[in-house]
C-alpha cells in the first residue's frame, strides 16, 4: 500500500487484515519495527473520514483514548493511526472483571458527557429515532418474519414509535457517541478503555449511550446488576451536575431510548444479511428480540406493540438462534 509506505518514509513493513465491521470501512494492522500501526481504508463515497477525524479530535481533546493519527489522506479515505491492541472489552466482560471494566467505561462516558465538545454535530431527534425505526418493517417483519403488517397492526407499531420517540425528544442533549459498547471499547495498558468506532456522533439523549452499553447486543446480564449499574451512572450524573433527574424518570429515559436502539438493531442486523449478505449479526437477534419485550412488556402504553411482536416471532419461530450464538449471555 503506497500510502502506507509513504507514511512511514519508504521504511519496511508487514500487512495483514486487523478487523472489519458492519460498514463499508476495513483495518490493516501494519508492523513497522518494534510497534505496530492501524491503516483504516474507508472508501469515500461510502464513508466520511472527515467526521471520523474531527470526532476523534474532540475526543483527544477531553483526554479520552481515541486513537492518534499519524497521516490522513482525505481524497482516498485512508488513515494511518495508533494501534490500540486487541484486547476488546466483549471477550474479557465475565462476572468478575465487570464491575472494573464498567467503571472505565463510565468514566470516559462521564467525562464525554460533560466536557465533549458537541457543536455542530447532528441532532438526533424525532427526526432521526423514528425512521430509524421504522428499518423494522421492511427488514424484520417483511424479509425476516415474511409477515407483512396489516393497516390495523401498523398502526399499532407508529403509537409504539412515537411514544419512544417522544420520550427520548423529552431527554436532555449531550455529546453521544452512538455506539458505546463492548466491541468498541478496548482494554489499554494506558487511559483505559480505548474507544473506537466514534465515526457516528451525534447530539443525543444523555442516557442513549448507557443503553448501548448495559443493554448491549453482544452480552447480557442479570437484570438486578444492569439496575445497579444505571443507577450508580444516574447518580454521578447528578453529582457532576450534568443533569438533574429522578431515579424513575431516569430509568424511563433509559428504556425507552434503549428500545429505540434495538428496534432499530432488529432491522439493521436483518438488512445486514438479506441484503449485504453479511450473515453473522443473525445470531444475536434472540438477545436483541429479549430486550426490546422486556422492555415493552414492562410499560403498559406498549403492551399491544409487546404483543404483535410475540406473536409475530411465535408465528415464525425465530426465538431459536438461525446460527450457533458466537458469543456469551453473562450470568
């Protein structure tokens, strides 16, 4: 890779794949004498490279590990950055180790919530939450399920969506990184955790990226120690002075965001597969499908989206992973 060469001034390395996600980008792991870089080739009429650098530029700038860039060519998508290692948060999460790791990770979102400087990013709002959303339909229900929706069932599922939506407009807006979670976060032997993936920030509700890392897609846990957990955050919140908020109304805001998530991950990891035929995000559906009912279950203004949704799944019987799960439901 030429680009690569010319960062490191013509000197001799090695190239090989270090990871890949669910967007257009890809990552090279490059060995350059006793250290090793991260490429990323982020194609640019598919990706914004010029987000991904200003995003973690205001990252770096309230002290927290996003990776260092080196060269940046912005014409081609390429850049050449710090390598924070391999150690992802995911593999690492057991009963023991994640009360510490959480901690990390609470504190980098405290100090991101806080300090970060959202200007001029995006707003997510109802502009944003509903079509979101609204990927379920298509992608879920009628490619997945292959049960299409009715008018009547439909408008069963737009009151569920604009209930999440309101709810989340009612939030108050802080720096969101937008996908805050166990893949994205890595363990450093310094400034622990790591963070990547920042590409997507936005102006967000305060207690979305909380959801995305308590209700994670990838592992679950206990409900009494996910409880413990938001209220320890909402708690320092407050000590901070970041929000004033109640426990209850608290634990709404994040509920009610954390199903907008997973709705929406319902149609994205579909999507994935029927139409970029990426398979393997089909595996964690069940964990994703258990959130979203428990969730909707618990509020009585959902109840009938809870129960189209039930009987949909019972329908089709995908409670039954289509693939053996890849990864643990911690316990």
């Amino acid at each position: 890779m030429e680009f690569v060469r010319a960062g490191l001034h013509g000197r001799e390395f090695t190239l090989g794949p270090a990871s890949a996600d669910a967007s257009f980008r890809s990552y090279w792991r490059i060995a350059h004498a006793d250290r090793t870089l991260i490429a990323m080739d982020a194609p640019p009429a598919q990706e914004d490279t010029r987000a991904w650098l200003e995003v973690g530029k205001r990252l770096r700038a309230v002290g927290l590990h996003a990776p260092e860039v080196f060269v940046a060519d912005l014409d081609q998508g390429f850049v050449l950055m710090e390598d924070l290692g391999t150690r992802t948060y995911l593999p690492e999460l057991d009963d023991a180790s994640a009360d510490a790791l959480y901690t990390d990770a609470f504190n980098a979102l405290l100090i991101m919530q806080r300090d970060a400087d959202a200007t001029d990013l995006p707003v997510f709002d109802v502009t944003r939450t509903i079509p979101e959303m609204q990927l379920l339909e298509p992608w879920f229900f009628d490619a997945h399920l292959r049960l299409p929706l009715d008018n009547r069932q439909r408008e069963v599922v737009e009151r569920a969506f604009r209930l999440i939506a309101d709810c989340a407009d009612q939030q108050p807006r802080r720096f969101m990184h937008r996908d805050y979670h166990s893949r994205n976060l890595l363990i450093t032997e310094h400034n622990s955790p790591g963070i990547i993936d920042f590409q997507g920030a936005m102006l967000g509700p305060i207690a979305y990226d909380l959801a995305s890392l308590l209700r994670d897609c990838y592992i679950a846990w206990p409900s009494e120690r996910v409880d413990a957990w938001i209220e320890q955050y909402r708690q320092r919140l407050v000590a901070a002075r970041v929000v004033d908020v109640d426990a209850r109304r608290f634990r709404r805001w994040f509920d009610l965001i954390g199903l907008q998530r997973h709705i929406k991950v319902l149609g994205i990891f579909c999507r994935l597969w029927y139409r970029d035929g990426k398979p393997g995000y089909l595996a964690d559906l069940p964990r994703v499908l258990d959130y979203v009912l428990g969730v909707a279950r618990s509020y009585s203004e959902l109840v009938d989206f809870a129960m189209l949704l039930e009987r949909a799944v019972a329908a089709r019987d995908i409670r039954v992973p289509i693939a053996d799960s890849r990864l643990p439901i911690a316990g």
